[in-house]
C-alpha cells in the first residue's frame, strides 16, 4: 500500500509525503520531483 499525504498549510514549494513500505519521501507538486527522502520505483 502506498500512502500520499498533503498537509495543506505546511512550508514551500507545495508537495506531498510518500510512504511505501520502508521509503519515505516529499514530492514537489509542480514538477514531480522528489525534494527529500527516496523512493522506489512501483511497476
């Protein structure tokens, strides 16, 4: 299971909190860019 989380008055730039099993990451809204953390890539 993947869980995607935006907390809506959190710091610049705009981005949600990925987790997926042992990864976590934040991901900028704009681009898709992962700015912190790691993830996996799913099939």
């Amino acid at each position: 299971m993947i869980r995607m989380y935006l907390i809506d008055r959190e710091h610049p730039p705009r981005h949600i909190h990925i987790k997926y099993a042992e990864y976590e990451a934040v991901m900028e809204l704009d681009n898709l860019n992962i700015i912190d953390g790691r993830s996996q890539k799913v099939p």
